[in-house]
C-alpha cells in the first residue's frame, strides 16, 4: 500500500482541498446549527415551556353592528363547535354557560353602616376549565350559600388602579374571601331566592363572574326561563398554541380570541421561515462545496489515469488502487463533521448563555441529535465519493 | 490455465484486407503450457494488439481466443485480476515502469501483490542481470536496456503459467539478451511455464519449439 500511496499521491493539490474544506465546513455547520438552533428554541413557542403556559383562549364571535343592535343571540351553533373540536390544535372546547335569570349582588355590614347593591350576571364553564383550585368550589340545591370566582383583573384594577390614586388600603386576595355577599335571584314567574354569595378564588385565565356549573344547571332549570341558548363564548384548550393554523383557522371564521397567545403562533411560524432559508442556504454551501471535492478528485484521477491504468494491468485490484482516493475523501469528509459539529457546540454554549439572559428555563435539546445529523451528512456524502471515483475508474 | 487457442481471430482493423499473410490470424493457433513460441513479425501487423487481446485490455477482434476452454471476451474484472496475478505474465513493449519509482520499488510493487518471490531471490535476479547497481536508481534516469531488464524482473515477480514477452530485447547488446534468456528459461521451467515472445528483429536466443508468422 505504501508503494501504491506513493504513486497516486503525486498531484494531489492541497490548496483544493482545503478549499473544499473550508467551504464544506461552513455549509455543513450552517445546516447542523440550523437544525440544533431551532430543536433548542423550539419548546419555547409550544406548550412544554412556562412562557407560554396558557395554552387556553376565551373564543367570540365578532359584535358586528346588526348583530350588535338586535337582542338575538349570536352565539355558537352545536356545528360550529363541533367543527372547532375537530381542529387539530384543540384539545377541548368548554362552553359558558350564561344565567337565564338576574342576579343582584350586595354587601351590607350593620355593623360598618356601609352597604351597596348592584345589578350583575353569572356564567359558568366546566369545572376542568378553571384554573382555581379551591376545596369551596362545589354547590348542591341544599346549600344556602354559592362559591364565586372573580376575574384577577378586577382585583388588580382596584388595588393598583382605584386604591392607589385615592389612597384607601389594599385588598388581598385572603381578605376578600372573608367577604359575604347578599344574593338575590330573580325571575319573573317565582320569588325572589336569597342566597349568600362567598369568593373562592380569582382566575387569571377567564375573564368573567364565574359560578359552578352545578349551581348553574340548578338554578337555570329553577328560575331560568328554560330557553335553548347558544353559548356565546367558549373556553378552548388548545394543545400546541405555536400551530400557525390556528390564527388562520379563528381569522377565516370570523372568531375573536381574547388574550394574545396567538403572538406565539406567529412567532413560531417566522423561526420556521428563517430556520428554513438557513438551511437551504448551508444545503447549498455544501452542495457546492462537495462538487469541489468531486471535481477535484476527478481531476486528481484524470492526471494519474495512465498509473492507475498501469497498476490495473500488473495486476492490481480496482477496489485496491481506488481505496487511496477513497480514504483520502472519506478521512477529509470525517475532518470536516469533528470540526463542524466543535463549531456547532461552541456556537451553541453562546447562543444559550444569551438565551438563557432571557428565558430562565428552557428545555434543552440534546446534541446527540445534531451529531447523528451530521454522521448521517457525513456517511451519505462518503458514500457518493466513494461512488464517483469508482465510476470513474474502470 | 493449460492452453491459449485463437479460434478465427482478426483484429478490427484488418477486417477489410484481403492478401493476409498470417499464420495466427483467421487460423486457428493453439500454445501448450510448457512450449516455447516466437511470433515473428513485422511493423504493423497486430503484434501489440495480439498482446493487449491476451491480457484483456483490448477486445477489438473478430472470432474468440479461450483459455483452456473459457473465452475471455467479456470477462468481469475479478477474472483479469486474478490472471494478470497469479496465471499469466506480460513484458510490454512499451514496459510500464513508473519512472518516479526507483527499479527496486517498480518491482517490489509487483512482488507486494503477490508475494511471490523473497527479498534475496529479487536481488539475485538483479545480479543476474548485471544491474545491482541500479537497484535504487529511479527508473526514469534508467537507459532502455536497463529498463527492459528491470520490466523483466517485474514479470517474473508472479506465479504464471504463460509468460509472453513483446519485444523484450530491442535494446540489448547479445551478451545480455543471453543472460535474459537464462533467467527466463530458469524461471519458467520451475514452473513448467509456456513463452510466448514476439520480435520483429532480434530473436531472444532460446531453443523454440514453434517459430509463427504474424
């Protein structure tokens, strides 16, 4: 072999081949840091990752001005969400539940000499749907009392809005649970029932006076008017909030979504477009980069051609007088995946560092992916070497 | 491989012509492992091709050549690895030295393949030949004559049943083409191998057991 190696490494032209080299080393580390970047940041546009944990959205239909002036309900037909829980992105669809009856709420200390009264409504959702855990939330027709749920808003617009410009004292969320409200419920046909009204919780995640669903169903078949009413909203549960589908899906039904979780969805579908011209970008860097090696093999084979034929005629093997150029490119091929996938990691310890600057935990990738990736890259490539210089030989 | 037959053989290239004088092509020729045969010829008469036929380079013929009783035309490669190693040896005309190799290395390379001959018996063949000296001289600072002799040693670098020889002494003085032949009948009858030489002047000096015309 040394005496073959000697033969056919004459010609050999090293600036070619650190020229191809260096330029498969870019494409190749363009396309395995493409790949790792995107497998790194990508748990942060979809549900596994804190950021963007609420992966429920409040679903209406838009008021438009017609449907706005006339009383008639425009809520969601039994089709319209039965079309919703098909979608790929939904996991669940709970529905609110309005009340059929009013409701007047009140607050009356004798002993602070203070009391209001005012008109108001309820609704309710699924329990599963409610992001409170409270032991209190439950109602049976016996019970006198009604657990409620209010907003986090309304809270917070007192504390830090009301309270804070006229300088009365803060509420906490403990000290509004101690709190007993007077209810009434009215209907046109019985009389009116007294109840008493406690505050079990606040919910970030539904934006309306919230009862059980129980108390609800109860009081609805009581004093409701025992009309068919289509619910008016819905609580989804949407399993991968980054699906760009699901913008386009509530945009060409004419729904509106209530918080903006859909920026997500946005964001995911931009990282896709950019990873992706990335990639196509180090593709074709190591496309071109591979048809310098071939060329330059070609090249390398062409001026030896005549020795190579000689070593054919005493006697040499076709499989042995190629295995030189073979090695030669493969061992080139494999230089060119340790150095990239080194690039890779290092440019990766970087990219996460910065990352991590913003978002404290994100789930991490593993690089064992991006390295079977790049044995993959480096195996095919090899495998197409190998198979040119043996065409070319004969 | 016992016997080379050319059965109806012509090259090409001579398909038009009609005043053949051949005693091998359009003939049926037969050499027996173990004869001696010079093919005399002259300039042009298909002498090179006759070789390059025989070590399946070429394959430019009318009619079959067989060896023993295998014809040769579309062998696969494996096949002609296997003669050009172990059954069949070529002197070219044209030598196919390396010329960045030094004589040593041009027949060591033959010699790495095979495994035929020992380190001693290769520097014995260079005594022989009267070019020890040269043994680590590069090929191509070589004379022709020196060439040819160490074109020689390579050939017989390799178990072989046939050993055909083109030309193999155009540029040797009398007293070395004796020499060449010496060691060739040594090396072939310890093998009870065929020679096949050709010449288009000067006969390699052996006792021939058939002289044809090309």
């Amino acid at each position: 072999m040394k005496l073959v190696w000697k033969l056919l490494r004459e010609n050999i032209s090293k600036a070619q081949l650190i020229g191809f080299g260096f330029a498969n080393l870019i494409g190749l580390s363009i396309i395995l840091l493409a790949i790792q970047f995107y497998m790194d940041i990508s748990p942060v546009f979809s549900e596994k990752d804190k950021l963007f944990k609420k992966d429920y959205v409040t679903v209406s239909k838009q008021v438009g001005l017609i449907s706005g002036l006339t009383a008639r309900s425009g809520g969601f037909s039994s089709a319209e969400i039965e079309d919703l829980e098909k979608q790929p992105f939904v996991k669940k669809v709970g529905a609110f539940t309005p009340s059929q009856f009013s409701v007047f709420a009140g607050f009356n200390n004798q002993n602070m000499g203070v009391g209001f009264n005012t008109e108001m409504f309820f609704e309710s959702v699924p329990d599963d749907f409610i992001d409170v855990k409270s032991e209190d939330w439950k109602f049976s027709p016996e019970d006198t009392s009604v657990p409620i749920i209010l907003p986090k808003n309304y809270l917070d617009l007192y504390n830090f809005g009301f309270a804070e410009s006229k300088s009365m004292p803060k509420l906490t969320e403990g000290l509004i649970g101690l709190v007993n409200l007077d209810i009434t419920i009215f209907t046109k046909y019985k009389e009116p029932k007294q109840m008493k009204g406690r505050i079990a919780g606040f919910s970030n995640r539904i934006n309306t006076i919230l009862v059980p669903q129980s108390f609800m169903t109860w009081a609805n078949a009581h004093y409701g008017n025992n009309m068919e009413v289509h619910p008016a909203r819905l609580i989804v549960e949407i399993s991968n909030i980054a699906d760009p589908n699901l913008d386009s899906y509530f945009k060409t039904k004419g729904y509106e979504i209530s918080g903006d979780n859909t920026t997500a969805s946005k964001m995911a579908f931009f990282l896709k477009i950019i990873v992706g011209i990335v990639l196509i970008v180090g593709v074709v860097i190591c496309f071109l980069s591979f048809f310098v090696l071939v060329l330059s093999i070609y090249l390398l084979l062409e001026k030896n051609m005549s020795k190579l034929r000689t070593l054919r005629l005493i006697g040499y093997s076709k499989s042995y007088v190629v295995r030189p150029y073979e090695i030669l490119s493969v061992a080139l091929n494999f230089i060119i995946l340790v150095l990239s996938l080194a690039v890779v990691l290092i440019a990766r310890g970087k990219y996460l560092n910065e990352i991590n600057k913003v978002l404290t935990t994100i789930e991490l990738a593993s690089p064992v992916c991006i390295i079977g990736i790049g044995v993959g890259i480096f195996v095919l490539l090899s495998l197409l070497n190998i198979l040119i210089i043996r065409r070319k030989v004969s | 491989m016992e016997k080379i037959f050319l059965n109806n053989t012509l090259p090409d290239i001579f398909s038009s012509e009609t005043d053949l004088r051949s005693e091998i092509w359009k003939h049926n020729v037969s050499f027996e492992r173990g004869g001696r045969y010079l093919i005399e010829a002259s300039s042009g008469t298909g002498k090179s091709s006759l070789c390059s036929y025989l070590y399946g380079y070429r394959a430019d013929y009318s009619g079959d050549i067989l060896f023993d009783n295998q014809k040769i035309r579309d062998q696969k490669v494996s096949f002609w690895d296997t003669i050009r190693s172990r059954h069949l040896s070529l002197l070219f005309q044209e030598l196919c030295l390396f010329p960045e190799l030094t004589a040593l290395e041009n027949v060591l390379l033959k010699n790495n393949l095979t495994n035929y001959k020992s380190a001693a018996a290769i520097d014995d063949m260079f005594d022989q030949l009267d070019i020890a000296g040269k043994k680590n001289t590069l090929v191509g600072k070589m004379s022709w004559g020196q060439q040819q002799r160490v074109a020689l040693i390579r050939s017989l670098c390799q178990p072989f049943d046939f050993i055909i020889l083109d030309e193999p002494i155009s540029h040797l003085d009398d007293e070395n083409a004796r020499k060449m032949a010496e060691l060739l009948l040594h090396e072939s009858e310890e093998q009870n191998a065929g020679i096949i030489v050709t010449s288009i002047g000067k006969h390699l000096p052996l006792d021939y057991s058939k002289v044809l015309l090309l």
